[in-house]
C-alpha cells in the first residue's frame, strides 16, 4: 500500500491546518493531542505538529485499521 503524504507546503501544523486537510473539528484534533496520541509541541497556547510527524501518524493509524479489519 502506497504511503500517506501531506501535500502542504508547511513543515510544522497548526490545529486548523489539520482540521481542514482532516476535516475534522478543532475539538477532535486538540484532544488527540492533549492525550498524547499524535505527536506535537505545544509554544504558550498554540500546538504544533510536524509535517513529517502527521504523515507517520496518519500511516500507523490506517495500518493498524487495515490490520484489525
């Protein structure tokens, strides 16, 4: 199966960025977050998330969906 690339031409997330490639809401992405679930950093109030990081968690994730079903 082909890996998952994020085509935007940022190297570091912000959470509206990934709700929108995701479209998903802020909720859903900060309390991945929170919960230690994807990787980010965290500069005062805002989250960041590596491009590259995003991309690994999106793979691992429909790896393990493929792998249980």
């Amino acid at each position: 199966m082909e890996r998952i690339r994020v085509e935007l031409q940022k190297d570091w997330l912000s959470v509206a960025d990934i709700c929108e490639y995701m479209d998903v809401s802020a909720f859903v992405v900060t309390r991945m977050l929170r919960g230690g679930g994807m990787p980010a950093v965290k500069f005062g109030r805002e989250w960041r998330v590596a491009r590259s990081d995003f991309e690994d968690f999106l793979n691992a994730r429909r790896d393990a969906t493929i792998g249980t079903s």
